[in-house]
C-alpha cells in the first residue's frame, strides 16, 4: 500500500518532469547498511552490503527501510498471510497477522484487515487507530491522509480528523503527506485538459499554492520542481511558492536534493543532457550524462551513451559504466541489469565498490526494480 501511493505519485508526476524514458527506483534513500532484496524464485530475504544474508527464512515480499524497521511479507499456502519486521542487523521486532501491512512511519504502520478497511498499529501490534479508511498513507509531521468514502483527511495518531483539503474547483483524487510543512494535494482536471491539478496546502488548510498543472513533485528535501508558463522550463520553489532556482531545466529526476544534489536535464530531444545541481542552483556536476537517477550513500547513477555507471558527489566515475540499467544506493545495495559474457541478461546486486553481491541465474526478461 505504502509503496504503490508513492509509485503512484511518481508515476503522475513523470508524465510531467522527465523527458527521457527511465527505470528509477522509487525506494527512497537509505544509508543503512542492509536491505530487502528479492533471490531467484521470488524468495525475499535481508542482505547486507557485504552480501551476507542475515534471515534463514525467507519471505513473500519486502519493502524499504522506515522508522527503523523493514517490513518483510510472511508467506502461507496461499501466498502473503502476514507482516515481520526486522530491524536492519536482521532482529524480529514484531510480527503481525493482518492481511496487508505497510512500513512504519513516526512510530505507527498502517493495516488493512479482511473487509478491506485500513486503521493503524503501533509497534507493539497494537491497533491504535480501528479500521475504517479506504486507503492510508504513513504519518509525516503528525499526520497521516487517509480516505473515507468519497473524502480525502488527515488525522491525527489518535485518529482525530484534523484537516480536510477543500479545493476551488474538482475533487480530491489523492492527498499527500505533509514536507516541509506542506503537502501536495492533486484534483483530476474539471475542464479536461490536463490530467490532474496539483496545490499546495500547509497544516491550517490554506492553500499556499493554488492548483495548478505546473507543479512538478513533492517539495523534497524542501525543494519541489515547478514548470514556469514565462518560458516552459522547471525550476524551483519553496514552501512559500518563491521561486528559489530560476526556470532553465527540461526535467529532473526522482528525489531531487538527495544528499543536497539533484539531476536535472537540459536541452531538448535528441540532445537532453544531464547533470547535477545544489540547492542554489549551482552546477556541482555539469550536464554531460545522457541520464541519472538521485544520489543515495555518496553515489549516483549516470549514464554515458548506452551504459550505466555510478559517479561521486564530485563527479568523479566511482563505478565505470558497464550495465544496461541501474537504480539508486539503498541500503548499501545496488541493483543493476548486465550482460553476461554470453549476451544474456542478468540481474545483479552489487556494493559501493561495484563487487557483485548475488547475481540471477534466470535470464531477465525485462527491467523492473521494486
């Protein structure tokens, strides 16, 4: 549930920020030194990122880290039948029966029970908040967007109803988490043109920027990408709506000013280039990439011609291009798609220092990264 919001969103806003076609990640960023990977078979287990596997059991799914745990999918007879959480050096916190269960996030993970309806436990397994949503995000800044009926609120961890987004024109179709003491509200397009309209509203309720097709993401790190009318290119904005980096970019790629740098692109098809910027606006790496995707434990992909590779904060090649695709950092663990000496493609999981970590017996099909 967790991670389909945030595909989701991700998913509708690159129709919009991004030029190129991609396959980035849309994880997150973590710097601990484990994580959920997926083995041949579709077994799930908590490698570190020396390649140790750290779970004798394996499990039916796993997600990211969050609020110092990543949840990983028990597995019945008749696929998923529970949620375990572990904690990065691979000890059980809490196991849980619900049908469905996301990471947990200022302390409180939501689930779902078996007529569909999503409340909150705590870490303890305790419910804290009944069932009775038909969707539930994670908690940011004290508040969660949950949906009850054809209404989008937010509640408190108590489940007090504390806000409910009340835009001019159209209705709510998703309501994001609070950042940076905003959050991103999106309406589809009453008038039919664009897909969906997205406003701003801070924890009152008002509406700190109108809806608009103009905004590109969520305000990141602080920092959300904006399209500017005056010119049609992106450039940045605060919380406030002040534009903080002038509008100069065709694009920029997921989870910008992660590790304070972000990729952006320039120029127009077939020339767009990419490189990476601070939060002024400064160019840290100038664009000379054909793609990237968003820094994550002092490295980044980039893509020189038709290969993948992996840079430094300073642009220095820290992993020389070889693969024919590959995601972000996290946890310590890349994972990347390369040719085998026989032309068949393999997916692998490698380290900051480009050792392969486990690498697919199965020949992949097609590029997916979970």
């Amino acid at each position: 549930m967790k991670s389909f919001h945030r595909a989701l969103l991700c998913a509708i806003i690159l129709t919009a920020a991004q030029p190129p076609a991609k396959s980035e990640s849309v994880r997150g960023c973590s710097t601990v030194n484990s994580r959920a990977v997926q083995l041949d078979g579709g077994a799930w287990v908590l490698m570190r990122e020396d390649g140790k596997i750290l779970t004798s059991e394996r499990y039916c799914g796993g997600d990211g880290y969050s609020d110092g745990l990543i949840r990983f999918e028990l597995c019945g007879s008749g696929g998923s039948n529970g949620s375990t959480y572990l904690t990065p050096e691979g000890r059980k916190l809490l196991s849980v029966g619900w049908p469905s269960a996301a990471g947990f996030s200022q302390g409180l993970a939501a689930v779902e029970n078996n007529k569909g309806w999503w409340g909150y436990m705590n870490k303890q397994g305790e419910v804290v908040v009944a069932p009775q949503f038909e969707e539930a995000t994670p908690f940011s800044e004290g508040l969660a967007a949950v949906k009850a009926g054809d209404e989008w609120r937010y509640i408190s961890t108590k489940g007090d109803a504390v806000l409910v987004p009340r835009p001019e024109r159209g209705e709510v179709f998703f309501a994001s988490g609070f950042k940076s003491g905003v959050a991103l509200i999106m309406t589809e397009d009453p008038s039919g043109g664009a897909s969906y309209l997205k406003g701003v509203i801070d924890h009152s309720g008002r509406w700190i920027i109108n809806l608009t097709p103009a905004i590109a993401g969520e305000f990141d790190n602080g920092l959300a990408p904006f399209w500017f009318e005056s010119n049609g290119k992106m450039g940045f904005i605060d919380p406030a709506g002040r534009t903080v980096i002038r509008p100069q970019f065709t694009g920029n790629a997921l989870l910008p000013f992660e590790e304070g740098l972000a990729a952006v692109y320039v120029g127009e098809r077939p020339g767009v280039h990419v490189g990476f910027i601070d939060r002024h606006g400064r160019w840290a790496i100038p664009p000379r990439f054909d793609d990237a995707n968003h820094f994550c434990g002092g490295l980044a992909p980039v893509r020189v011609k038709d290969l993948w590779g992996f840079v430094d904060s300073k642009g220095k090649t820290a992993i020389t291009p070889q693969y024919d695709q590959a995601e972000s950092f996290d946890g310590g663990i890349a994972e990347v798609y390369e040719k085998d000496q026989g032309g068949v493609l393999r997916r692998e999981l490698i380290n900051r220092q480009g050792s392969v970590l486990y690498r697919s017996s199965q020949e992949a099909g097609f590029v997916t990264f979970h």
